[in-house]
C-alpha cells in the first residue's frame, strides 16, 4: 500500500527565512547582498537543500533486494562544487557533452561513476571519454556505436555500454520535453526493432559489454503512470532479448524527469512516493514477464 503525503511542498530552499530588514535570507547569505556583490541575475544554490534532496533519494530508493544507483543528471546545474557535493552525498553523476565530462573530471569525480550521455558524441569526446575510463557510455545510434567499437579496439579497451532505447511513451508533460516519442531523436526505436538489432551488434562486439537497458520519457512530469507503462515495455523486452537471444540483462535505467514544484500550484509527487511506485511496477514487471532484475538506475536532474 502506499503511504502518504503523496505530493512535495519543496518550494523555497529549507534554510530561508526573512531578515529583520525584510530580505531573503539563504543559507545565511542575504541575496540582496549577495546581489550586490556578484551582479544579477544570480544564481543562488543551498546545499542543505540539496543533500537533502540527495539523501531523499539515496533513502526512498534502498530495496531489499534490487540494487539501486542515483545518477545526478548534471545537464540540470554543473559546476565543480555541485559535482563534489553529490559525490559527497553517494551519488554517481552523467555528462552530456565533452566540456561537462571535463568538468566532472575537473571536480576529482571518479570516472568509473560518470555516464557518459549525447546523442551526437564526436570522435573526440568519445576518445576523452576513453582515454579517461569513465564507467558507461549510453548510446543511441548505430553511428556511435560503430564508432565506439572502432575507438575501443583502437585503444585495446572492452567499454560498459547502455544501449538506449525510444520506448514509444508520451509522457503527460509539455510536447517539447517529451523524449519517449517513437519519433524521438534519441534512443534505438523499440517498435520497428531497432533495438533488438542494436543488442544483437553488442552482444557479438569483442569490444563492447552490454550492462543494461536505458531510457528516458521527459521532463518536468507529475504523473507517474508514464514510469509504469515504461517499466513494462523495457522488462518485456528484456525478456524477448532472453527468449531470443540466450541473455541475460539484468540492469534497467529509467532516466529521470520528477517534476518540481515552482508555483504553489504545482503538485509534484515526493521522492518517496516516486520509489513506491517505480517499485511496485517492477515487481509487478517481473512477475508478469518472469524477469528478475538486479539493478535499477535513475538520473534526477531538477528534483535535486
């Protein structure tokens, strides 16, 4: 059953409060002050704010028996500080392009924690990435997978891989923020069997190790049936990828996306509600397709 409150008040950071002059007060900073001193428009980040959002999910997403892993999407705030302090709270951390691997790196992130993201990766970020040993890559063309197994055997490395995959799910969040469309840009599309051919090319490659399945339906959502609808297609096809092909995958990623709220409006879910449902749909996933999964990742980006 599921516990309650199922929707987050978070709207100004937990350390505010108003100074006798009548200013915001952050973190014990007075952002009038601090206007003052940096220029504005400023951004104003509070870490207790933060490691509490962190440790939230650290703390929603410990199950008895499926391993989890909390992968900060750094596309939503990077920074060398910001990728030391969720480094500090556990968190592994996944980059988008070649400057914010660099940062990452920059910050004494370890490598093997980084998910290296792109959808259009350049043969120069590709050789950073394994020059540096990060720790996966996620690919979603078979053009970077070419050119990832051809780096790979270059450099003399087997590379841990997520094959992302275009699930055909719209999620109830604005059209263009929707990223699980059948004509979404990114991923191997699910439904003309794309994907399948892409794991048949992984499992073959002497160069690259299929570590899981990964992907991503938006942004900014409240409604969480969408996770549910995505948690059985991609356990589903886990088990077609067993049936047919003799394998096991036993690691899922489902990308990030929980809305925040930013007017009182607004009703997003907690972070602790999110994990009862995404768990319930798992066990429920395993159960009707005779699936067990050992690992669970998720990339929360603005909720953190």
């Amino acid at each position: 059953m599921l516990r309650s409150p199922e929707t987050s008040d978070i709207l100004l950071p937990v350390t505010y409060k108003v100074s006798p002059e009548g200013h915001l007060v952050v973190g014990g900073c007075d952002v009038v002050e601090l206007g003052r001193k940096y220029g504005t428009p400023l951004y104003i980040m509070d870490i207790t704010t933060i490691k509490n959002q962190c440790r939230s999910y650290v703390r929603s997403f410990s199950f008895p028996d499926l391993k989890a892993e909390i992968i900060f999407a750094s596309k939503a705030f990077i920074s060398i500080a910001m990728c030391q302090l969720v480094k500090s709270e556990g968190l592994s951390i996944d980059v988008s392009t070649g400057g914010e691997l660099y940062i990452a790196l920059k910050s004494g992130f370890p490598p093997e924690r980084i998910f290296f993201h792109g959808n259009n990766k350049s043969k120069e970020e590709i050789r950073f990435g394994l020059e540096n040993k990060v720790g996966f890559f996620i690919v979603d063309n078979f053009h970077e997978l070419e050119a990832l197994e051809t780096l790979c055997r270059e450099y003399g490395v087997r590379q841990k891989i997520m094959l992302r995959i275009t699930p055909g799910i719209e999620a109830s969040t604005h059209k263009y923020i929707q990223t699980g469309k059948i004509e979404s840009k990114f991923g191997f599309d699910l439904h003309h069997g794309f994907a399948f051919e892409a794991v048949k090319r992984v499992i073959k490659s002497e160069s690259l190790v299929l570590s899981g399945l990964h992907a991503h339906i938006g942004s900014q959502i409240f409604n969480l049936s969408c996770y549910e609808k995505l948690i059985s297609k991609m356990v589903g096809f886990i088990r077609d990828i067993g049936d047919k092909l003799g394998i096991h995958v036993g690691c899922i990623n489902i990308g990030g996306g929980l809305g925040i709220k930013y007017v009182p409006e607004d009703t997003p879910p907690t972070v602790e509600y999110f994990s009862q449902v995404i768990f319930r749909a798992i066990k429920d996933s395993e159960k009707r397709y005779g699936v067990k999964l050992e690992k669970l990742c998720l990339e929360p980006g603005r909720s953190i």
